[in-house]
C-alpha cells in the first residue's frame, strides 16, 4: 500500500523597523525598534543581525526575544541612510529581513 507524507509548514516570519526619529542632524542618535510578528507562535530565541548602512554587512549580532533595538548615529555628507535588520530563527531556519530609511542633514 501506498504511504503519504505530510510535511507540516513552518509559520511565517515578518518584521518591521520604526525609529524615534526620521530626520536627523549629522551625529545625532536615532533608535531604531525591530518587532517580529508571526502566523504563528513566536520564537522564545531569535538571532537579530543589524546592518547599520544597508551595504550587506550585518555590524550586530543578538540574541534574545522581541522587539530588539539598535541605537546609531550617523555622521558625514548629508543624504538617506538606510538600515537594515535580518530575524532568524535558528530552530527553523525561518528569517526575515526589513529596511527603514532615515534622512540625514
């Protein structure tokens, strides 16, 4: 007789970034706030990688439960600054990825 195999789907992950403040002066501290929202049950540990300037290169790395945030300044030429934050869930291999842009003057 034939068997089936029935693969249960992993809940999805999203997150989201807000900042305190989305127009700044150079050297001026902006808190960014990452909160992760799910289909399902949210994972008790999580992996938060940040990326300050958005070039692919994760500056932070933590672990720890929901929200998380990341406090940055960013100093030099005027213009939009981006940050990124990546979510993974190392029991799954779930992740999920989220950018905010802040202006800079």
């Amino acid at each position: 007789s034939a068997s089936t195999v029935t693969v249960a789907s992993q809940a999805a992950l999203f997150v989201s970034i807000t900042a305190d403040d989305l127009t700044l002066t150079a050297g001026q501290t902006v808190t960014f706030t990452a909160t992760v929202t799910s289909t399902g049950a949210i994972p008790a540990s999580l992996q938060w990688q940040w990326d300050d300037t958005n070039d692919g290169t994760y500056d932070v790395l933590v672990t720890g439960a929901s929200p998380n945030q990341r406090v940055t300044s960013y100093a030099g030429a005027p213009g939009a600054r981006t940050v990124k934050v990546r979510v993974f869930d190392p029991a799954t291999g779930r992740e999920a990825t989220s950018t905010l842009t802040v202006s800079v003057s």
